[in-house]
C-alpha cells in the first residue's frame, strides 16, 4: 500500500494526461505538432524560471538525453499520431508505454519484477481495452506505429528519470524545458513549416486546448510525476498511468457529451481490480507476492 500523500501523487498525472489529451485533439489538429511541444515547454520553461530558484543537481549530460525522449521525440510522435487517429485508439495505443518501462525498468535500472506485478499490470490492460473497445478499422499503419513509439520514447525518459534524476518534481521539470526548447526549436525550424500561419489563424477553442493541455497536461501532470518517481519505483509508478484511458473518456462525456456504456464501465472496474492487484489490495492464490 502507498502511503496517502504518495498516493495522491500518483493519482494526480493520468487525471491531467486524460483529461489533457482527450481535450488537446483541436489543437494537435491546427498546431505543427513539434511547434506545439515548443509552445508548451517554452511556456513551462519561462513559468519554472520565474518560480524557482533551486539549482538544478541532476548532470546536464543526463538531462539533454532524458528530455530528448520524453519530450521532443515522445510529443512530436505522439501528437503527430494524434493528428490521424480518434483520440480512443491514440490513448489504448500509448498504453504501450506503460509494460515498455516496466520491462526497461528491469532490464537497465535493476528492478525486481513479480507474478504480482505482471499479472495485476495485465489485467489492468485488459480493462483499458475493453473501456476503449477495438477499432471497428484498424487504424492507418504509420500514425499507429508513431504513437506506440512515442509511448517506448516516454517510458525510457521516465527510466532515466528515475535512475539520474537528483531534483523535485518542479525543478526536474524546468530542467526537461530549459534542455528540451531548444530541442525543439531546431527541430520544428528543421521539420516543420507553417508556424506563423498557426498562430494567426488559431481559434478560440484551438488556444484554449494549447493552454489547458499546457497547464494541467504538462505543467501540474510533471511537477508531481517527477516527484512520484523520487518516492517509488517505476514498476510501482507507471500502472497508475492506465487511468488515462476512463478518465479520459469520462471527460468526453462531461465535456464533449459523448456516452459511455456498460461496457466501459465494466472495463474500468476490471482496470481498477489490476490495479489492486499490482498494489496488494488484492491477494490472488497463484500470484507470488514479493
């Protein structure tokens, strides 16, 4: 069992991520999206500076590497995905993310894995794939490989994270900005085109999406993420983010007034049911509890 505060740190990052990335789709639409990402850690970046003055301990050469996955080349494969698929078969395709860093977790930072553990993350993912249901067509191949990247891209940053990370959650967060902007600057200068026209043209509801996923989906997700990852191993972390997907659609409902079924409602439960699993809430006879 976590601890309550610990908890609700793990709690906090998929209610923002859902919510965030169910709501980011008109902007992921108008906005490049390596453009996009430089918007929001530009912002981040500026926002870190002003409100803290902690040095950063966490070596600069580790930083640079950790940044590079997790933000430039995770965001802009993810929301270059985003771009083509519905939102439902982006989220169950980044769930990927959450087995590749438990595995690289054991693989490069020594982590012990458990029947416990595996069985309850499984679980676990079968009710994100019932709450999403299957595609009725499978998804175009290119957007669907370049978000299941983007997840094994984030999943190695959060190993990273954990392993070199020597800073808070807000001040590890300014240095993922102050590394990754300028990342992100000559890749968009390099990549992209059009930026200038996005920001001209951009809509009410478009910079509203930017700003909410900014906020709640980067700025307050990562503060207590990165903190989470000081607290608790990442085999321990990363099933909370499976929480993305019923939030995320719960969100499309009090938002975007779309439905949700039984069948939803009962993969939600079959999710939260591997979470307790992964966390020892509940036992099962054949699972080897470590």
């Amino acid at each position: 069992m976590l601890p309550p505060r610990t908890l609700l740190l793990a709690l906090l990052p998929p209610v923002c991520w859902g919510a965030g990335f169910t709501l980011a789709k008109p902007a992921a639409q108008h906005f490049p999206p390596l453009f996009m990402m430089l918007l929001i850690y530009g912002f981040i970046a500026l926002a870190t500076t002003l409100t803290s003055r902690t040095a950063i301990k966490t070596p600069w050469r580790h930083v640079v590497i950790i940044s590079a996955f997790a933000v430039t080349i995770q965001g802009a494969l993810a929301l270059w995905g985003l771009k083509t698929l519905n939102a439902a078969t982006a989220n169950l395709l980044l769930q990927a993310q959450v087995p590749a860093a438990v595995f690289m977790g054991w693989l490069l930072a020594g982590e012990a894995l458990n029947a416990r553990k595996l069985i309850g993350t499984l679980i676990a993912l079968l009710g994100v794939v019932i709450v999403i249901g299957l595609p009725v067509e499978k998804p175009p191949l290119l957007p669907t490989l370049a978000v299941i990247a983007s997840g094994v891209f984030w999943a190695m940053g959060q190993v990273l994270t954990r392993m070199h990370g020597r800073d808070d959650g807000l001040t590890m967060l300014r240095a993922n900005a102050l590394a990754g902007t300028p990342q992100l600057i000559l890749a968009t200068f390099l990549l992209e085109q059009g930026q200038w026209q996005s920001l001209t043209s951009a809509n009410v509801v478009q910079w509203a999406a930017l700003a909410f996923v900014a906020v709640f989906g980067f700025y307050l997700a990562y503060q207590a993420w990165f903190s989470l990852l000081r607290r608790v191993r990442v085999d321990e972390a990363m099933p909370f983010i499976l929480l993305m997907t019923p939030i995320g659609i719960a969100t499309a409902a009090l938002v975007l007034g779309e439905e949700i079924n039984r069948v939803q409602v009962m993969g939600g439960l079959i999710l939260l049911f591997g979470l307790a699993v992964v966390y020892d809430v509940v036992r099962l006879p054949f699972a080897r509890r470590v």
